[in-house]
C-alpha cells in the first residue's frame, strides 16, 4: 500500500483544521520528530534506488522511534498517520502481542532451521522495511526469552521499527520473571530508537465517546448517521480498505475499520456460526466496536440471543467500547421466553458500558486467551 502523498505535518494540520479536533501541543512535538524520521525514510528510499545497480554500497538506514505514554494520548492515532503519509509498499502495522503470536507460530513451522529465530527475522525483512508494532509491552517470559536477539536480528537486516507503549522502555517487564535476562533488550531498544514521551494529562479518545451517546435507537437513518459520525471522530478519517477481517481463517465482512475501531452488522456478527472464540479475538483486535442494527431479540432468535450475549460478555470482560443501534431500547431487547435472569445481566452490562467509570477503564487485550 502507497503512502497518501503527504508528509505527517501536513496530515496533522489538516486534522488540526477540523473542528471537532484538539490540536495538542505534545502531539505536535511527536509529529516534529515523525516528520523527521518520514523524511529519512523518503530519503533513504531515493538514495537506495540510486545506488542500486551501481555499487555494493548502501545509504545507512534510519534509526526508528519508541513512542510512550497515557491511554488515549493519541499514540497509535499519530502512528497510523505516519503509516499512511510514508510511501512504501515493503510496511506492516500490527498489534504487538498479535506480533508475537506470529513469530511464536512461525519458529514451530521454521524449527528445522538451525536458528528458527534469526530463520523468523529473514522472514520479516524480507517483506519489510518499516514495522509498525502497537502497545508494545511484555508480560509473558516466553516473549522475553526471545524479544532481544529477535530485535537485534531485525536491527541488524535493515528493519526500521516504530511502536507505541504504555511504558517507557525501563519499565517494561518491571516484575516479570527473570527480568535481569531481559535488561539487555531494554538497552537495545534505548540504544536503536529515539524514545519519545508523549506527555499530558487529556485522553482523547475517552473525551470523544464520553460526549456523544453510545447507544442509538430506534435503528435508523438518523442513528446511522450519529455512529457515522462518531466513527469519524474517533478515527480522524483514517480508514482500511479492508471490507472484511480474517478470523481464524474465515472472512468476516465489515461496515468500516480503521485504526483500531471494527463496525460490524448484529446479522453477520451474531447471526452466522461465530463462537466465544471469535469474539474474544474482536475484543483483543479492536478496543472499539461498532454494531449495527441489534434487533429485539425473541424466542425465534434463540442462537442469534446465544451469540449477543456471549458478545456483550466478551466486550465487557475485556473493556472493550460499544457503540451501538437497537431496534428496541437495550431495557427490552429479550423477550418473554424464560431468559429473564439472562436478560437482566446483560441489560446491566450494557448499562454500565455507558458510563465514565466504564469508559475510563483500560482495554484489557493482555487478559485475552485466543482460542
């Protein structure tokens, strides 16, 4: 995918002129110095394609950035930017604990090789110059067993990285265990990317959904168009392409999805053959969820009830945000047919899901296990 043409301070002012749109000061610093590491990739790439062909030498690769801060700072919102200003087809943006899912499954298929760690970075570089990774952070030994070679590997092949995390680089792993086996990766890190903080004390992000309403009813063209809008908020207009998700293998159509908001339809969502295991890997992809059109949920619903309410479940458990549209309000939405306790749960989670104290909670993707 091609960048949009744009540099990072161009797409950020072009924010800023929104009216609906904070313009942060800290933000602004962060932006400086993605301009800076934008114009070196830029450059880098016009470099490289001189040389090729009529040297063995190459332009020396720029160093990436470790991006740190709050919830709702705006860290992946400035990310996802930079991905889409920077005009490179060979780049990845990826959750990073869905990272390392990936390169725990592909050491098990590469095991032959004599080292499957640096046989998974050949892998990576060959397909990647810039690797976006966010919410990096490690709470699994496994992962930080194996994070310092495998970064130093993909450092050594030429793979820019830049991620986002809630922690600054010493506090990762702070009380894992066997931490001092982890302290050189923290070192390399601090020596191969510029760390940025990006201070402050406002979440966007929770300051957009706590001034509209979540819930939409009746469902209809004036709720479609409020969730509309709101998605547009929360996602500044930088949206995917992609008009369906992989799950598990399957293709699950989608609304929109941008950053990391999924709109899905309540008939695809809960009325195909999803299980639990599905929705627990939507509330570890997407910290918000949109859907669409919730019906009232009767007795000849009963699989299409089964599935909602192990969605709500699911969303609940992990602190995922719900932005929804109901064809009856949420109080009413089961029938009479003997699930009144079942009813009575759900109707008060989804209540709940509506309040500050809920919106203020973290997303708990690291609590999720994918089935």
């Amino acid at each position: 995918m091609s960048g949009t043409g744009g540099s990072p301070q161009g797409w950020y002012q072009a924010a800023c002129d929104q009216s609906d749109f904070v313009c942060d000061a800290q933000q602004l610093a962060a932006i400086g110095q993605l301009e800076v590491l934008w114009r070196q990739l830029v450059e880098f790439k016009q470099r490289r394609n001189q040389f090729l062909g009529r040297s063995l030498l190459s332009p020396e690769v720029p160093k990436g950035l470790y991006i740190w801060g709050g919830v709702g700072r705006g860290k992946t919102f400035l990310m996802d930017g930079f991905y889409e200003c920077l005009p490179y087809r060979r780049k990845r943006r990826i959750h990073f604990h869905n990272f390392m899912l990936e390169v725990h499954h592909e050491m098990r298929r590469l095991a032959h090789a004599p080292d499957p760690l640096l046989a998974v970075a050949e892998v990576i570089e060959q397909s990647t110059r810039l690797l976006c990774l966010d919410e990096f952070h490690v709470d699994d030994i496994a992962d930080a067993m194996i994070l310092g070679r495998l970064l130093e590997a993909l450092f050594a092949r030429g793979v820019v990285v830049l991620t986002t995390s809630n922690f600054a680089p010493d506090d990762l792993y702070r009380n894992g265990l066997q931490r001092q086996n982890f302290l050189p990766a923290i070192a390399l890190l601090e020596r191969e990317l510029k760390v940025l903080h990006l201070d402050g004390d406002s979440d966007y992000r929770l300051l957009q959904m706590a001034r509209d309403p979540l819930f939409h009813f009746p469902d209809d063209a004036a709720s479609e168009a409020r969730m509309r809008a709101l998605f547009q908020r929360l996602t500044a207009g930088v949206r995917g392409g992609a008009a369906a998700i992989l799950m598990r293998g399957r293709k699950m159509p989608v609304k929109r999805l941008a950053r990391e908001v999924a709109w899905f339809d309540f008939a695809e969502l809960c009325g195909g053959l999803h299980d639990a295991a599905d929705y627990l890997e939507i509330a570890h992809r997407y910290p918000t969820v949109f859907v669409s059109s919730i019906p009232r949920l009767t007795a000849e619903r009963a699989a299409e009830a089964r599935r909602f309410t192990w969605l709500i479940d699911v969303l609940y458990d992990n602190h995922v945000k719900l932005v929804a549209s109901f064809g009856v309000s949420p109080q009413q939405l089961y029938g009479d047919d003997g699930r009144e306790e079942e009813a009575d749960r759900i109707a008060s989670r989804l209540a709940e899901m509506q309040t500050l104290h809920y919106l203020e909670r973290p997303h708990h993707s690291r609590g999720v296990k994918l089935g």
